[in-house]
C-alpha cells in the first residue's frame, strides 16, 4: 500500500527522540509534512540548535518513513528551543533557560568552561547571554576582552555588551578594576540580582551564569530567586576537587537546582610535538564520580596552551579557532548541555495559563 500523510505521521509516532524518549509527534517536532506520490519532505523542529543527537535522529526517520513505502525521504531541519512555565515577575523574563556553571573550589578552570559553553551554544545556533557572577573575582572581562562600559538606552536597564555572538554583563565593567570590592554577602548578592533584573537582556535561548566557586551566599540566593534549568559543574581529575564537587553536587540537591552534569577540565596535557598525552592532574576521575553520583558526564576539556592564550587575549578558543581540537571538546560539551537542559524542560511542570481552566 503507497504511503499517504496517515501512514507518514504513523511512522514518525513510532520515533522517538533519544534524549527526550517520547516520539517527534507528540513532541511538535513534525512540521510541513508533504507526502506525494511515495516521496516525503518534512522539517524536523530540534528543541536546541545544538542538538547532540540530530543525525541519529535524522536516521531513524527516514528509517522509519522507508519501512512506511516512502520511495524518497527529503528532511529539512530547524530548532525552537523550549522553555519550562515560569511564574509572573521571574528575573529575566525574555531568558528561555538560565545555565549556571560552579565548581567547588576555585582554579578548575570555570570560568573558561563557561565562556566557551556560551560561545559553542551562539555559533551552533542559540541566541545567547553570559553574565559574570563573581562578584569578588569578575573575570569576563578578560575572556571576552571587553574594555568599554555599558550604557542605558532608556534610563532605566543597562545595555548589555556585546563579544563573540554574546550578550555580555559582568560587575567588572561597572567598578574600577584596580579597586576590590569589600562587600558582604547580602551587598554581594543584591548586586548580582540588580544585574539579572535591571540589564536588558532581550530574548535569549540561554544565559549562563559563571558562579563565584563554592557553596556560599550567591548560590543560595539564585536558588531562592532564579527558575535555573540547571547547573554544570566543573572539576579537574584530581581528587581534592572531585571531593569538592561532590560538596556542590549535594548543596544543589538541597537548592533543588537540577545538576545537568559533570565537566572534566584540564583532563590531560597533549604534547604538540610528538603527539605524547600526559595526565598531569590524572585522567577520568571526573567521569568515575559522575557515575558514582549519578550525573550525567558531559565530557573532557584538555589542559593546553591555545585555551590559556584565547582566554588571555579575550578570543575564547570556540571564537577563536572553532575547528581545533581544543574547541571540539567545548562544541562537544555545548552540545551535551543543551541536551541536559531540553531534558530538563521537558520534566518540568507546565503552569496553567492564567484565566484557563484547567481540564477535567
């Protein structure tokens, strides 16, 4: 029996996304079927650009329209990506999805980890936002090499910066840096909450937020004002940080900020030369513990020359060298990330619109 529109949607009922394990049509991601004379040409909607799994999907579609009679499958691909209800007066309330990134000590390298993950989520297709909040150690400023200071377009928001496709705001572009900021908590904490409600950050498909390392005050109040989709969290293979990580992991749990995974920083030294890898601070412990913990592994940054020298000179390596072995290994996590947070969008309770009823 030739293949019509009812049999083509039947087919794509029985695939399903790996990430999100309900099938294209439930989900909406079926747009513009045309099925004519056995050929059939749909638009696959990916609830990320970045989607990890597209050419698998890609696959079990034409897989399944094939078994269905179709003589041609033709697959075009775009992306919406999705966001969970959030309630009335939410901070940000153009952001889709706020990503933090934390670490449970300092020097894991986070804050590097967080500006190419913006970087790699903006050039694989997401509009995209970072805000530094690390209010006593900024950093974004040098990893982006913004030097100018924001302005106000209505007198009332600030303007965020713009480097690398991002929308950029950090406390080091509104204070002297040679002046340090002698603030406690509460001062601390209302200045990154100024910087989430009152910098105009338009529509973002994710803002991420590079956390001041720990398990202090600014973790604590994002978790009681920020709908967050998540944290990735961010280690070395050594066993001091893994033991700190597993600290965070637990004081997230307890936030009920969702842990989309476990980063690998600094996972091994690649000689350019010969080609030698050495695990100067060891190799896989980041893995292991996200087993143990029962966190998803997001992947495997090495420690190397061209990612210190990016974040020196203000190019991430993703801006900078895109198609280096370097930067896969950030698209790589990008990728699982956005993974993680579709996922977690998808869990997430939908609120009621208001004035609807709900259904019986």
């Amino acid at each position: 029996m030739p293949i019509d529109q009812n049999s083509a949607l039947e087919a794509l009922r029985k695939v399903n996304d790996p990430e999100l394990h309900r099938d294209l049509v439930s989900l909406g991601m079926v747009k513009d079927l045309v099925v004519s004379a056995g050929a059939v040409s749909l638009q696959v909607e990916l609830t990320t650009p970045a989607c990890p799994l597209k050419d698998t999907i890609g696959k079990d579609v034409e897989a399944a329209l094939r078994a269905a009679g179709a003589t041609s499958v033709k697959i075009t691909w775009g992306a919406q990506v999705r966001a969970a209800a959030v309630a009335p007066g939410q901070v940000a309330p153009g952001v889709k999805n706020i990503i933090l990134v934390g670490a449970g000590k300092g020097g894991v390298g986070k804050s590097t980890v967080a500006i190419n993950l913006a970087v790699a989520l903006s050039r694989l297709g997401a509009k995209v936002g970072i805000l530094d909040a690390d209010i006593y150690g900024p950093s974004v400023p040098i990893l982006t090499g913004i030097t100018e200071k924001p302005t106000s377009k209505d007198g009332k928001r600030i303007s965020p910066l713009e480097a690398h496709g991002l929308q950029v705001m950090s406390i080091g572009f509104l204070v002297d840096p040679d002046q340090a900021l002698i603030w406690r908590g509460p001062m601390a904490t209302g200045a990154l909450m100024q910087l989430l409600r009152d910098v105009d950050w338009g529509e973002l498909d994710y803002l991420v937020l590079d956390l001041p390392p720990g398990t202090g005050d600014i973790p604590l109040t994002l978790a009681q004002n920020v709908k967050a989709a998540g944290v990735v969290l961010v280690s070395t293979p050594q066993d001091v940080a893994l033991a700190d990580v597993i600290r965070a992991k637990l004081m997230f749990d307890k936030v009920s900020i969702p842990v989309l995974g476990l980063v690998e920083n600094m996972s091994a030294f690649v000689c350019p030369h010969c080609q030698h890898e050495t695990a100067i601070f060891d190799k896989g412990g980041a893995r292991l513990a996200a087993e143990r913990m029962g966190i998803r592994f997001l992947g495997e940054v090495p420690i190397d020359l061209a990612i210190r020298q990016g974040g020196d000179q203000g190019v991430p390596i993703c801006a900078g060298a895109p198609d280096s072995p370097q930067a896969r290994a950030f698209f790589d996590v990008a990728r699982a990330v956005a993974g993680a947070v579709s996922q977690q969008v998808m869990k997430a309770p939908r609120l009621p619109v208001i004035g609807q009823q709900p259904r019986a």
